[in-house]
C-alpha cells in the first residue's frame, strides 16, 4: 500500500512539475508594447511605438479580443492616430500574432 502512494505521489508531483514548467513558457512566449495606430485592417495592425517612429506590422488573430475604451470592438474600428496596447503570443510554429489589443483615444 505505502508502495502505491509514493509511485502515485511521485506521478503527481511530476505532472505538477511539468504544468508549471509549460506555464511559465507559455507566459514568456507573451509580449506587450504601446503605441500609435496606423492602419488597422484585414487583419493587420501597422502602427508605431509611443513616438512615431519603428512603423510596424502585427497579423491579428481571428480570435484576438480587441477594445477601445473598455467595449468590444472590431480590427477597422481602429483609427489612425489611437493609442494601442498590444499583447503578442508566438505559436507552436514560431509565429507571432496580436491576440489583444487595447485601444484608447489618448495615452
């Protein structure tokens, strides 16, 4: 009997392990950044860091929630000159996508 709950705590604790352990690379894969919209359209986000400049491109995600002002809104609801924060994951194939985005009409 003491056999059987050493092997089977054993397994949890492993198990436990192993869930933390992808947790923690799960939350390392996501990224934030603020700035300044410059298009938002057919599922791509251009905008800028918080000064104008590093014009850049995020792919959104079909399934990216995406406010401005606390209520849900859609990609080309966004406006030129917004300020956004926009939260990144990667995918298991290494590909980076906007999964939230945060919009506000000042910084």
């Amino acid at each position: 009997m003491e056999i059987v709950m050493v092997r089977t705590l054993s397994v949890v604790l492993a198990v436990l392990v192993l869930a933390l352990f992808m947790s923690n690379a799960a939350f390392a894969a996501e990224k934030t950044h603020e700035g300044m919209v410059v298009k938002a359209a057919d599922g791509k986000l251009d905008m800028t860091n918080k000064d104008g400049s590093n014009k850049h491109t995020h792919e959104v995600a079909t399934d990216a929630v995406i406010t401005f002002d606390g209520k849900v809104i859609k990609l080309d609801e966004l406006k030129e000159g917004n300020f956004v924060k926009v939260t990144t994951n990667t995918d298991d194939k290494g590909k980076v996508w906007a999964t939230k985005i945060e919009g506000r009409a000042k910084a």
